[in-house]
C-alpha cells in the first residue's frame, strides 16, 4: 500500500511516519555522514552511464544507491536538470526492488517553472515503512548500484545530435512547496548525507552510425583494421572509437575471431561483415551487448 499526502504541505497519516519523514527532509536536522552514493543515469551492466535517445524522444533515468554496510529506511533525492529538458508530471516510479520491498510512502513533484529561483528540479521522497504494523522494511545494503526509481524527460526535437545534457543532485531545493529539501538518506531513523552525489547526463543520438569493419576509424577496411584489433585485444592497444565497428563478424563480442573473420574477407574471398557494410548504418537489432557506437566517426560523421 502506498500512502500520498492528501494535498501539498498535508501532514502524513501516522505520527511515526511523520517524525520519521521530518528527520529525513529537515535541513535543520543534524546530519551525519554514510558511506551512501547516490548515481543518476542508465544500469549497464552493474555500472551507471548516460542515458542515450534519439532527439525528440522521452529519456527514462534512474536513480541509484550504493552503500555496502547500512539497510536505509527512506530518500529524499533533489534533482535540477538543464533547462532545455521538461521533466514529464507523474512520471516517477519506484524501481521492482523497492516496491517489492514495500514503499509505504512515496511522493514525488517536478517542477518547470525556470524563473522560481532554483531552476528546473524533481523532488521525489521514499518511506519504506511509514505506517503500522511497522514491519522495519528497508533498502538492503549493496556493492553495486541499485536502482531506486525512474523518472522521465523531454528531450526537444531539434537537439543537435552528440550533445549531452546534465542532470545533478542540487541541494537546498523547494521545488512547488516552502520546504528547502536536499539529498539525503534515512539510516536508523537519522537524516544522513551521502557520501558522494554522482550526477548524470542524457545524451543523443542513442545509437551513432558506423561501417563494420573500419575499426581504426581511417576511412578504410584493410589489414590495418586486423592490427588495430589484435593490439587492442592483446597489446593493450587504443580502444575502438567505435566498438561495434570492430566487432566485424556482428557477434555481438569482440574477440581474435573479428581480426581473422576480417583477413579472410579482406585476403581470401571471405563472407563481408554483416550490416552496416559497406555503406554506413546502424545494426538492424541494435542490442545492449556493451559494443555500442555512440560518437561520430570520420567515415560516418552525421546523426542517424
């Protein structure tokens, strides 16, 4: 079940919740420190990156936590964004985790209005255990990031492609309210500072255009694509400016298979590289297989 305060500034149905959510959003409380992060952007993998769209699009970001030692009980998390971006109302939505655990509290607001004094920001507030019979849920504690929540952007049509936009954690924020709120956890009932506040972008395009094979980025698929690959791979080489561009057999892995799949087409009459080849492209299935393109090439420098 999850409780909202019945209009803005209405107190919270429980008491203890109340006291608990004070502690947590008072900038008067007295604060100590956690060994919390907290990250903006997309989980790749078990690392936070930039969340990439085609302009014009909708960008879903999340937010995350780390802290390996402590269970958190709420978040108060205070985000100001460029303000070429329009947060989406009523976008936010707690991650699996945390609604599987049992948010018993959750509120969230986006505020556009630029010229209120502290700019664009979403302010979004977490109770695990706001009302009886009081089961002590919390966030478990975690090594790698761990998703709290999404939320959602605009992103203007008209955006140049290869631009990124910043999203931060702000501190001091009121957002539609009087309450100066900023980013803090909840940790045995205590209002607690984060240790770091890892910001985050949006970027564009989602996908860059490439042509298989030209994995050095010098216009030309010869044997010095083969070298290029093979001292990456194995001499500690420069990486790929475009992964997939390097991954010739389309695999969707880049190995010492890539370099000999490339000579034999190169030498020995050999099956080209699968799409995009020879012209430049983007895969027919782009995937999430860690191999993605996403700045300009020489041979391809314009947006898809």
């Amino acid at each position: 079940m999850i409780l909202r305060p019945p209009s803005r500034g209405g107190l919270l149905p429980r008491l203890g919740a109340l006291l608990l959510l004070v502690s947590a959003l008072s900038p008067t409380a007295l604060l100590g420190q956690s060994d919390t992060v907290l990250s903006i952007g997309t989980l790749r993998n078990g690392v936070v990156v930039p969340t990439r769209v085609q302009p014009g699009e909708v960008a879903t970001v999340g937010i995350h936590y780390q802290d390996p030692s402590s269970n958190i009980q709420g978040f108060t998390l205070t985000l100001c964004y460029d303000p070429i971006l329009n947060g989406v109302p009523n976008s936010f939505a707690v991650s699996p985790l945390l609604s599987g655990i049992g948010a018993e509290f959750v509120s969230a607001q986006v505020d556009d209005l630029e010229t209120d004094g502290d700019g664009k920001e979403v302010i979004i507030g977490i109770l695990l255990d706001a009302a009886p019979p009081f089961g002590a849920q919390t966030a478990p504690p975690t090594d790698l990031p761990l998703e709290i929540g999404t939320v959602q952007f605009q992103v203007p049509s008209d955006l140049d492609c290869f631009t990124c936009l910043d999203i931060v954690f702000c501190d001091g924020i009121n957002g539609n309210g009087n309450v100066s709120l900023s980013n803090r956890v909840v940790i045995e009932a205590e209002s607690i500072q984060p240790v770091a506040l890892v910001a985050g972008q949006i970027c564009v395009p989602r996908h860059a255009l490439f042509i298989r094979g030209d994995a050095n980025n010098d216009t030309w698929i010869d044997i010095g694509d083969t070298i290029y690959i093979l001292s990456y791979l194995f001499l500690l080489g420069e990486e790929p400016k475009c992964l997939d561009a390097a991954d010739a057999d389309g695999d969707d892995y880049l190995t010492i298979t890539d370099a000999v799949y490339l000579n034999l087409y190169i030498f020995q009459g050999g099956i080209s590289p699968p799409t995009p080849f020879p012209d430049c492209g983007i895969e027919s299935n782009p995937d999430e297989d860690g191999l993605d393109c996403f700045e300009p090439t020489e041979l391809c420098p314009v947006c898809p």
